[in-house]
C-alpha cells in the first residue's frame, strides 16, 4: 500500500492465522488482510513439504483475483529431476529456456 508516496507493508503473525480441520487427514490455513484497499497488492508464501513429489498438485497461475506473478519452486532430492510440461502451447521465453536447462542439468 501507498501512503504519501511511500511503500507501507503490512505482516499477518503466526496469531492472525487460523487451522480449520476439515477430518483426519486435511486442514486449510485461513487468514484476513485487515488493511485491503483498491489497488494494494498482496504477497503470501507458504511451503509444503511432502513426500509424495511424484504427483505434484495442480498450480493456477491465475485466479478471480488479477495475479502479477505466481510461482512455484521444487526442491527435490537427488537422484531425482522434474520434468516440466506447459498444458498450454506457450512458448517458452529465451531466458526461461537458459534458465530451465541449467537447473535441470544432470551429469550422468
């Protein structure tokens, strides 16, 4: 948020943030932005570790809220390499074809 030409950021605390157990096996996190205005942008990370990285969750980019950037980071162990597939004929950028190649080089 802006105020007077300054960047003003606001942190929800571990307190704001409410686990709803939906049964025995899921939960959801949920948590309000108290100082949302038109216009703000809102930034939120979460991580999610899991031994199950074979079958990955599906990620959207985008949703009813208009989404600046979104992204999704791997960490797996070695030997393993995540193959990357786009669902949609989006080409690849140059940098993200370097970029792409070079974290996912494997010396065999």
């Amino acid at each position: 948020m802006m105020e007077n030409g300054k960047i003003i950021s606001y942190k929800v605390t571990s307190g704001q943030i409410e686990n709803i157990k939906i049964n025995d096996r899921w939960s959801k996190k949920k948590f309000t932005f108290p100082n949302v205005r038109p216009g703000v942008i809102i930034e939120f990370r979460y991580k999610v570790a899991s031994h199950r990285f074979e079958k990955l969750d599906t990620w959207y980019f985008q949703r009813e809220i208009p989404t600046l950037w979104s992204e999704v980071r791997i960490q797996l162990p070695q030997p393993f390499v995540y193959l990357v597939t786009y669902e949609s004929s989006r080409q690849l950028a140059r940098d993200e074809e370097i970029l792409f190649r070079r974290e996912t080089s494997v010396d065999v």
